[in-house]
C-alpha cells in the first residue's frame, strides 16, 4: 500500500509515516532526545537538507511512498526557501530540488512537496478534524517567532507573522528587520528588547499582578494580534481561527474576541470564532504529508 511520509523541521526534525490521515509507526526526530533550544539554526543548509533526508529515508524503508511533505519556516516557493528568517542560512536553497536527489539516492524516489510549516499545521489540524472540505485557519504562537497557516494553501508567501499591526515608527523590533510586524509584538525577541529588564514570562506575570506598564502591554499584545485576525478577515472572509502553541497560555480569548468585534464592523464578515487547541509534531507530520499527497494528485492528474 503506497503511504506518504510527513516531515516538520523548525528547530528539530521530526519524520512519520502517514496512511489515512493517522501517524503509522513511531515518529522519528533529530536530535533523538528532548533537547531545549534550536537545533538546526546553527547547522549549515546543507547539512540541514542533508539530515532530512536521512530521517526520511529511515521512516520509508520497506514502504512504497507516494509523496514525502516537507513543513519548512519561512517563505517557501516552487520548492525554493525564498527566505527563512529564523534560519538565515537556506535563503535561496533550493530545498524540493536538493532533498528530491537526495532521496533519490537513498531509493525513495517520492514526489517531494514543501510547505510553510505553519500551513502545515493548518493542513494537519483539517486532516485530523475530518474537515478537509473547509477552510481552516492556524496561528501559531511561539517564543521564537508567530506563524499563520491556511488549508487548502493558496499561491501567497504565508508569512502572517509579518503582518504590518502597527503604523508607529517606532515599533522596529522584529527580527526581519520590518517595522510594525506582530512578530514585533509577540515575539519573544522583541518583548525582550522592548523591556529589557524583564523576560517575557515576568511581563505576563507582573501586569497579572497589577503592574501598570506590563499591563498596558498585554492589551497591545493582544490587539496586534486581533488586528492581524481582522486583516486576513477583511481578506480572505469570516470562519474559526485556530490558536496553538506554547504562547497560548498568555491569551485571553475574551479580550483578543473583543478586540476583533471592533475592528471588524460590516455585517458580512462578522461571525468569525476564536478556538485555542493544542498541536504537536504530529499535527504537523500530517498535514505535510496529506499536503504531499494532494501535491502529487495533481500532478499525476489523480482525482
């Protein structure tokens, strides 16, 4: 029976094989142990490519393989990482291309499709929902960026951390460079910056504790990222927004509902809900690999 592998690499890899929408077998990662921290961003792209395809190769031995999904940061292209802020070093890389020889090598000649990880994530939580008929939208809130996924994925850059939230000038500390991004908000890079006294853990903690100027903060907080809502909104029309990762524990989903019932007034695009769920690796896995499968359909003129 043809299966299709999945793959997240973000600050680790994580590989599985998929049939039916369901993780088949055990999930391999690179490192195998728990480690904190980010273990690819010091890697050189090469070896990075080079380590998922390894990982890969292992979870497909002694299966046919249909098509191998590749969630990937930043803003992936026709196979091209056109640029990955949070790993600087594979802008340009031309990932489905080098990890399509790879594999070849290896004797897993697959369809190889790569995606944001975000929209990954998006992907996974449709497939795993038994919602793959809908329009299914993800944030993704982690200390070392935001991210924005969307099934079924569109031809656009997916890069709606980036999203301009801010017209202040001096609102410059995301890490791309760009002034006014939630990133620059939420991100744990710039609320470092912005206090510089305190970690991002303290601020949530100090203005729960009545502290004025933290306080203050957390409502911008959460208006950045109700701002950066009501955009895709007034873009792409109402429906349920999913909110996962490990920075959902500072949200309040009243506060952030309010806010977005400001921004949003005409009658037509009102409606919208706010769900925070918890994903993990495998909803990431899957989603790539129902995205790789889909990917492949099309190609071979599949229906």
């Amino acid at each position: 029976m043809a299966r299709a592998i999945g793959v997240l690499a973000t600050e680790h890899v994580a590989v599985g094989l998929v049939d039916d929408n369901q993780i088949v077998g055990a999930i391999r990662k690179f490192p195998e142990t728990e480690t904190v921290g980010d273990q690819l961003g010091d890697r050189p792209a090469q070896e990075i490519v080079q380590l998922i395809a390894q990982q890969i190769a292992a979870v497909g031995e002694g299966h046919e393989i249909v098509a191998v999904g590749v969630g990937f940061p930043g803003v992936i292209r026709d196979g091209v990482v056109e640029d990955s802020p949070n790993l600087k070093q594979v802008k340009g890389q031309k990932l489905r291309e080098e990890l399509t020889a790879l594999l070849g090598q290896r004797g897993v000649p697959a369809l190889v499709h790569i995606l944001n990880d975000a929209d990954a994530v998006a992907a996974g939580v449709a497939a795993m929902r038994g919602q793959l008929d809908q329009l299914t939208r993800v944030w993704t809130l982690f200390g070392d960026g935001v991210g924005f996924g969307r099934y079924p994925r569109v031809n656009s850059f997916c890069e709606g951390g980036h999203t301009v939230v801010s017209l202040d000038p001096k609102e410059n500390y995301c890490g791309c460079g760009g002034v006014g991004h939630l990133e620059g908000i939420l991100g744990h890079r710039s609320m470092r910056l912005r206090f510089l006294d305190l970690e991002p853990e303290e601020i949530f903690d100090q203005a729960q504790a009545g502290d004025p100027r933290c306080a203050e903060f957390v409502k911008f907080w959460h208006r950045a990222l109700a701002a950066a809502t009501a955009t895709n909104i007034h873009m792409d029309g109402p429906g349920k927004f999913y909110i996962s990762g490990p920075n959902t524990r500072h949200l309040q989903v009243g506060l952030l509902d309010s806010y977005l019932h400001e921004m949003v007034k005409m009658s037509p695009l009102q409606g919208s809900t706010l769900e925070v769920i918890s994903t993990t690796d495998e909803t990431a896995i899957v989603g790539a690999a129902v995205s790789g499968t889909r990917a492949a359909a099309t190609q071979y003129g599949e229906r």
